[in-house]
DNA sequence: GTTACTGCAAAGCTTTTGCATCCCT
DNA sequence: AGGGATGCAAAAGCTTTGCAGTAAC
C-alpha cells in the first residue's frame, strides 16, 4: 500500500480502505458495492469521496472502469489485459485470461489509430442456469 | 418498411419516423441523436417515443442496443454479427467487419453458458488525431 | 502553511414510469 | 371497438459538481 505514495496523492483513511477493498477483487465492483462496503468502516463516507477516488486511481493506472454492463460503471482493479464474461440476467463478470490475437483490418488502421481492445462474451451464469431449469 | 408489420405492432407515423432514421443509419446515434432528428418532423415527439419504440425494436430484434459508449446508450440497426471501433476523444464509433475466432477457456465454458460475443476497439479517429497533432 | 481530500447537498444526465388521450388496425 | 402507442410530467438511477471545512504532507 506504501508503494502508491507519491507527489499530490495523499495516503487518507478513506482512500486506503477504498483500495484495500479493491485490491485482488474480483468481483468488478460498482461505486455502490464500493460504496456499501467502505461505509462500514467510515459511516460518513459519502459518493463524491468513492467516486472522486475512482476516478483518480483510474487517471493514475491503477485501476480502469468497465463499461460492460449498461446499467452502471464497473471497476477493475486487474489492470493488465484480460477479457470479460457477463452473465445477462445477474450481470456478474468473471475474468477472461487469454491473448486474443485481434487486429482491426488494416484499411481501417491506417486512419484510426487503435490503442486497444476488450472483448465481452455474454451468456448465462451457472447459478443462473440453474434457476432456468425449475 | 412495410414487412415490420406484424401482430401486436403498429406502424404510427412517429415509430416509421424512428425506424427511417435508423434504417442503413452508421452513426450508432443515441436516443437524444434520435430524438433530435425525428423532433423536426414531429415537434410533439417525447423522449419517452422513442425510449419505448427502441426498447421494442431492440426486442422485435430489428436494432441491437451498444453499450461501448460509456456515456450514453448508442443503437445499432445492423444486428448482423460485427464489432466497433470507438474514438476515446469524440466517442465517434464505426464498424469493424471481420470474423474473429474468439472463444473463451473450456473450462470457463462448461459451467457458464456463452451465447456470444463483441469486440471493442478503442483509439483516436482520423480527425481527433489531426488535432493532437496542432 | 499548502495542497489535496472529505462530505454534504444540489444539480446534471440518461432512462424509466404512470396515466390520460389518441389512433392504428 | 380494442389494444397498443403517444406525449406529458414526474420520478428514478447513476454520476458529477460546488463549496466549506478538514486533514495529509
């Protein structure tokens, strides 16, 4: 945790608990989620302080926001490249390690400069398969 | 047009209006995009038209609805299989027609159901590149 | 002492909903 | 005639912003 010290970000007990929850999570948190958990230790955190701090560790690289589910922002701790599976009707995401070889064609290339890809596979999750079968 | 008739769906003039717009649209315009164009035909038109008359074509299978704009909800009327390719500066978003063989881990695959995929690539689009440049 | 952060409230946007009226079929 | 669609207003979420007070450095 020591290691995020540096010029004009300050080490607050808010922030700290807001990457201690995120830190190793998998569970691609909303700010809710985030929200919800952090209040149990700081009552009087309030959204501007989650939201403010997501957005400066997303500016610093040390997480990035998901916009794989249309209802509401997800965050990531796990910066480095990976994919993700949503399940349509719980919405949870679940990691994808493996390096698509993926490339635009390269007509479209040479005018638009691409920085990256994600890819989002969709379907339905074992407990929600589940539930279909009663 | 008039193959979208069907039991239980009319053809008022205000949803023609929508699906003119949309029909051959590349834009991925968004329901304010939408909005903005068909007002000028129907002065009267709500957003709550054209929310409902997407959310049914979106149903009917006639659109598809993307989340690659994390600001906003874009609309598709190319439901054939094909990914985007999105400016990060001016959320410009074109198509990218290519058949990529993604598919997840099979360990993955056998307990969570996968019914598809998309692809999204992210970069600066030609114009947004010629600004960096001034 | 500076500078950044917190927390509250208010506002901003996008999207949804309730409901009376309307009109396509 | 009947069932879906329209349009208005209000509400509901999620996210951002302004600002005064506070705490980290």
């Amino acid at each position: 945790m020591e290691h995020y010290r540096e010029k004009g970000f300050k080490l607050t007990p808010q922030r700290i608990a807001i990457m201690k929850f995120l830190e190793g999570n998998k569970n691609h948190p909303s700010a809710e989620d985030i929200y919800q958990d952090v209040r149990k230790t700081f009552p009087t955190m309030s959204f501007a302080t989650v939201y403010n701090n997501l957005e400066t560790l997303r500016e610093k690289g040390h997480i990035s926001s998901l916009s794989i589910d249309p209802e509401r922002r997800r965050y990531d701790p796990d910066t480095s490249c990976h994919h993700h599976l949503i399940c349509l009707k719980c919405k949870m995401v679940v990691d994808v390690y493996a390096d698509f070889k993926v490339h635009v064609p390269d007509e479209q290339k040479t005018s638009f400069e691409v920085l990256g890809s994600h890819i989002e596979f969709y379907g339905t999750c074992p407990e929600c398969k589940k539930e279909e079968g009663i």
